[in-house]
C-alpha cells in the first residue's frame, strides 16, 4: 500500500474488559510493521488524528464485555475501504501462543519477542 497515497491507515483494537494493557501489545506490533512499511506513516499513537494525511497511524482501543481478541487494519481512501481483521472466537489460541512461547524460551537468557518464538 506503500504507493497508494490515497489511503489512509487505521487499527482497531478491541478486548475485553478486563484487559489492562490499551493499545494491546498485537496492534503495537501490527503498528510497527505498517510503519516499517509505508513511508508516510512514522509514529503510531492513541490520540486521534485530526489531518486525514496525518504522520501518525491511529490505534483506536476500546475494551468491552467479553471479546477475547478482535484487530482490524483498515485502509480507507474516498473510493473504498479494504480490511484486514482478525476475530479470536475464545482465548485458547492465546493460552496455546503462550506454552509455545514458554517451550521456545526455556533454557535461553536475553529478550525475545513471538517473531523469534515463530521464527520469522
């Protein structure tokens, strides 16, 4: 999307209510990697822009009843929008990342983030 100036880039960050951490450390990633990506884009924030050509890509947290995990990257220009969502129907996938990721640390010292649990 780097090429189409015409789209502006947003996250939406949606978990239950009793998730402390706003914006979780998924749409942190997922805003690090689009700014890696698209020139226009150079910090992410939690404060909503108020110049649609803005340097900044909005997360927009919002914590509500039970939701397990919902994130939405949407791409909107005045022709369309095109979304990239990921919907957790249960926290299970989340429980299964965390025994990986602790098999995956045992026996290591340092700092590792999923990217190395995952080996991308």
């Amino acid at each position: 999307m780097n090429k189409y100036e015409v789209y502006d880039v947003g996250i939406k960050d949606i978990h239950h209510i009793a998730k402390l951490d706003k914006p979780s450390g998924t749409a942190i990633t997922l805003a690090k990697d689009i700014i890696e990506n698209l020139d226009r884009k150079k910090v992410w924030t939690i404060k909503e822009p108020t110049d649609y050509n803005s340097r900044s890509l909005y997360i927009d947290s919002e914590r509500i009843n039970q939701t397990p995990g919902t994130h939405k990257v949407t791409y909107n220009s005045e022709i369309d929008s095109i979304e990239i969502t990921h919907t957790a129907h249960s926290r299970m996938g989340f429980a299964n990342g965390a025994l990986h990721a602790a098999e995956f640390i045992a026996g290591k010292k340092g700092i590792y983030e999923m990217k190395d649990v995952l080996s991308l």
